[in-house]
C-alpha cells in the first residue's frame, strides 16, 4: 500500500449545487474552526487546528471550503440544548475537514461533530519531517504507533466538555457527556479503534460508539485477540469492493469483537470513497443524496442514533441490502 493513497481530499472541483431548501423548524449545520492548545504526556506542547460542524437553527449559506462547496451557517449560535458529540480522526496526510459531506450532514442531523488536524496532515506546519507509516508491517506497530493522534483526540475531547461548563462559551450546556462517538477514516480508523480499546493503553471510557471508515486495522488483528478484548463498546466497520488495501481485512478482528457489531462493504469503492473525491463536481448536498455517499451516511447517522441517542434501531441496521455488496452484524 503506497503512501500516497492516504493523502486525502487534496482535488476536489467546485460545482453550481443548489440551494438548501427553507423548510419550518430546519436544523441546519453550523461550521467553525478554532485552535486547540495543550499539554501532552510527553511534557510537549502542541498546538492543532480544529473544524467543528454542528447543529444551528441558523440557515445555512453556500460556503466555500476552498475548493470544496457545502452549505453552512458559518460560526451561528449552536442549536440549544445538549448535543451528541462525535470526534473524527483524519486520514495519514490527510485533514480534519478531508470528508465534509459526511460531517455536515451529522451536523444537520443533530450531532456536534468536532475533528483535528493531527501532527501528519498536510495542513500542519512542521519544523521535522513526520515518520512514515509502515503499513505493509502491522506486525511491528504496538501503542507508540501515532500515538500523539491519542493524544490529540483526548485533548479536545478534554476541551470541547470543558467549553461547555464555561458560561462564556459558544458551546455552554451544547455537548451531552453521556453521548460521545468517534469517527474515523483510515489511519483515523486505526486512532479511533485504538481509543475504542484495541491498545489497552488508548483506552477511552467516555468514547461510547465508533465509527471505522475503510480502517487500517492490521495491527489490532497481527496483535492478537487480547488486546481486542478491550472493546466492548459498538463498532461500525466500512470497507468497498475495489479498497484492496484495506477491506479483505476487516472481517478478521470483526469476528474477534463482542456485539452490537457491524460490517457494510460498499460496491465499487474505493479508499477515497469516504473523501471529498466522493463530491467531485457535486455540492456537500448533493453528494448525500446519491450513490455510495447516501448510504455511507444513511448507516452512519443510523449507527449513532441507535448507539449513542438509545433511539429504536432503523430497519437498515438489521436487514440485507441489495445496494451493498454485504453486510453483517451482530445486535446481541
């Protein structure tokens, strides 16, 4: 696997869209970015960029990200009560705002949806240069591997529940504590299982459901079944047909966890299907409403109702599609 498929959502073209549609009592997507400063274990201090989505009652506006074209309601005031959280993890190289299709519409759909740009993103300035991942070796990553990605998702994590005890704070009383997921693509994958359990050490209670989008997983399966018995949270596994590096591998450590679990393999995807490539030529909403993109976000926002909002499980959870190439789960 060639390091130059983790760089994500570096070419994406502008398109015309169409409007969001008014419609009464409408939750739209809020956008803002922010900086998150903080101590690591190490002693080190860092310092990363972060991008928040999250629901508004504001109406959303086309938005440029430069190049890519959503529809946000840019820093509006965040929908007043106590919103589900969900942190994301990007892909190696890639950014914290690398799969905006997705995350605006978790925004729409109630959720605060908060992601960092870790140490290796392209959008990070670095004095010295970033070690390479040696993904055709699984077998010799252990709990130090990318282990400031942790870090960094435990830190906002740490800071996003602080601002919402803070009264001055645009996210006072916003985030629900009890409700906290994680999503990640690729080696945001691999962050997000670490947390979720599968280094013992990551471990993170307060994460309550996960998301893994085309993970790299090889090193919690090459690690052995020990590790993994540390997840005992719900796990959402996304894999495609022609994402040859990654998907073949998957159903190994599914096997190996508890449930609820789920397995979705996508027709004629591949690793960039979770990326900005997914809305080339189409606006944020428009790529949601079509093709591999709406169902990648239809069984997301259904994982996270269910498993973090305790709502009754949609039926796609739990019967066959002909639109995927399979899917397996285990409610029990």
């Amino acid at each position: 696997m060639r390091h130059s498929t983790f760089a994500f959502g570096l070419l994406v073209a502008l398109s015309a869209g169409r409007p969001l549609p008014a419609a009464e009592n409408e939750t739209y997507a809020g956008y803002r970015t922010t900086t998150l400063e903080y101590k690591a274990p190490d002693g080190s201090e860092r310092k990363r960029s972060v991008t928040l989505w999250y629901p508004t009652a504001a109406k959303a506006e086309r938005h440029s990200y430069r190049p890519q074209v959503g529809f946000v309601a840019a820093d509006a005031d965040v929908l007043g009560r106590k919103n589900p959280l969900i942190l994301f993890s990007h892909g190696f190289l890639g950014a914290a705002d690398q799969t905006i299709f997705l995350t605006e519409e978790l925004a729409r759909q109630g959720y605060i949806v908060a992601g960092v740009n870790h140490a290796d993103s392209l959008r990070e300035r670095s004095d010295e240069p970033q070690p390479r991942p040696n993904f055709a070796q699984p077998q010799t990553w252990d709990d130090t591997k990318y282990r400031d990605r942790r870090d960094d998702v435990v830190a906002l994590l740490d800071h996003l529940l602080a601002l919402s005890g803070e009264k001055d704070s645009f996210l006072f009383q916003r985030v629900n504590p009890q409700q906290v997921g994680a999503l990640g693509h690729s080696l945001g994958g691999y962050t997000v299982l670490g947390l979720a359990g599968g280094w013992k050490a990551w471990h993170e209670p307060r994460i309550k459901a996960t998301v893994a989008l085309s993970p790299y997983s090889l090193p919690y399966v090459k690690s052995g079944k020990d590790n993994v018995k540390a997840i005992n949270i719900p796990i959402m596994f996304q894999g495609g047909t022609l994402d040859i590096g990654v998907t073949p591998f998957l159903p190994p450590l599914y096997d190996q966890l508890a449930a609820p679990k789920y397995l979705l393999t996508l027709k004629n995807e591949n690793h960039f299907g979770w990326t900005n490539f997914a809305s080339f030529t189409k606006t944020t909403t428009d790529t949601v409403q079509q093709g591999n993109p709406q169902l990648i976000t239809d069984y997301t926002v259904a994982f996270f109702d269910h498993h973090l909002r305790r709502l009754p499980a949609a039926e796609l959870l739990t019967k066959e599609n002909e639109r995927l190439e399979a899917f397996k789960y285990a409610a029990k």
